[in-house]
C-alpha cells in the first residue's frame, strides 16, 4: 500500500518566519494530496489540498507545491503566527477513499 | 452547526469491559470512517461505510464492530476492551465514493485501566 514520510517531526520557527514540511509518498498513482492541521484536543481539520494535474496551490498564507516526478509534496507557511502552532499531516490517496497519513509534524512558532 | 460530532469526548474504562463511541454528521455525506490515533500521533483508518455498507474494513480485531444505522450515523462498538485499544478515536466523513476531501470530529480519547 501506499507509504507517505514526512518530515522533520519537529520544526521551530520564530514569528514571522516561514515554515516548510516535507512529505514523500510511494505510490505512483496517488493524485490527491491534502494537508490536515491538528490543533491539541482538535480533530484533524483540512486546510489545503492539491491534485496530481496541479503543481502548486496558495491559500492565504498556506501554499501547497507537488512535484510528482520526485513523488513528494510541501506544505509552505509563510509569516507564521503563535496560531499555527499546531500538528500537521500530510497525505496521499489514489481516490479510492483511503487517505494514507504521514506521521505528523509538531510545528511550534516562537513569539 | 457542528459538521461531524462525536460522544463521548473522553471515555475511561476497565479491562475487558463493552463500550460504544457515537458519530453523526449533518453534512449531507454518504461515506464516514473510523481512524485510530496512538500515542505517537499516528492516524491509521480502521473501517468505512458508504451509505450503510461497509467499504473499508482494515486488519482490525472482531471486538470492534461499526454499525450504521443510516448514512447520518456510524457508532463504533468494542468488546471486551485491552489495554492496547487506549487511543483517540475520530470519525470522518466525505461527501461519497472517490470523493477526497475527509472531515474529522473533534475526537474520543479511550482509557482502559
């Protein structure tokens, strides 16, 4: 099945700063990657998504970027606010309904 | 408006008692899931139900029983509890088959003693 790495597992970044993610994924034919945010005691809450027939994706301050040559996708959290302290995951599907996670990375911002 | 609900919250219990986490969500969605979050944060999907039939069934113990009792609702049933089944719990829905975006509850927090 599919195998998605992320990382690192631990990222600190100063406010303000940009935060970058990481994630790998082994399957070829997954075609929908999103980004879950979860916050502690929180469910797992969607913030951005890409699709295989896309390269890059901006939401605001969040921006998702795929290369799917190299089979491995970024989350880019640029002027990062205490708010962002968060988990993140990452994850991959072929759209048959699975969504293979990451194991999370624990992003904190600094004040 | 809460989307996707969960109950309980928390959940504190015995060794080898029976015990019931329910779901509903109001978003209209035909597909929900069940997920396992360990102590590592890992999320792993345990089952899944579209439109009342189970789709999804993962390498997952017989004492975990899901039942649907209309697309709306999908409650997970645990016999006979371990120490191993401590972990959160989330529910998730999406709007139907080969549809992508997944939507999570807020979550139940299992403790066997």
């Amino acid at each position: 099945g599919e195998n998605v790495e992320q990382h690192p597992s631990t990222l600190s970044v100063q406010e303000g700063d940009s935060a970058v993610i990481k994630c790998t994924y082994s399957d070829s034919a997954s075609n929908y990657f999103p980004w879950y945010k979860q916050e502690l005691g929180k469910g797992p809450q969607l913030i951005i998504d890409i699709r295989s027939n896309v390269g890059e994706k901006k939401d605001q301050r969040i921006a998702v970027t795929l290369n799917k040559t190299a089979k491995h996708f970024s989350l880019h959290i640029t002027e990062t606010q205490p708010e962002d302290s968060a988990v993140y995951f990452c994850a991959a599907s072929k759209g048959n309904n699975r969504l293979a996670f990451g194991k999370g990375n624990q992003v904190v911002v600094i004040p | 408006d809460t989307a996707v609900s969960q109950t309980p919250k928390y959940l504190v219990t015995q060794m080898g008692n029976d015990k019931s986490i329910k779901c509903e969500q109001n978003l209209g969605h035909d597909t929900m899931y069940w997920y396992k979050q360990d102590s590592k944060k890992f999320l792993k999907i345990m089952f899944s139900y579209n439109n009342k039939e189970l789709i999804i069934n993962e390498t997952v113990p017989n004492r975990f029983s899901p039942k649907s009792p209309d697309k709306a609702h999908l409650n997970l049933h645990i016999n006979s509890l371990e120490l191993g089944d401590s972990a959160v719990y989330f529910c998730a829905s999406s709007p139907g088959l080969g549809s992508l975006e997944q939507y999570f509850g807020p979550g139940t927090r299992l403790t066997v003693t």
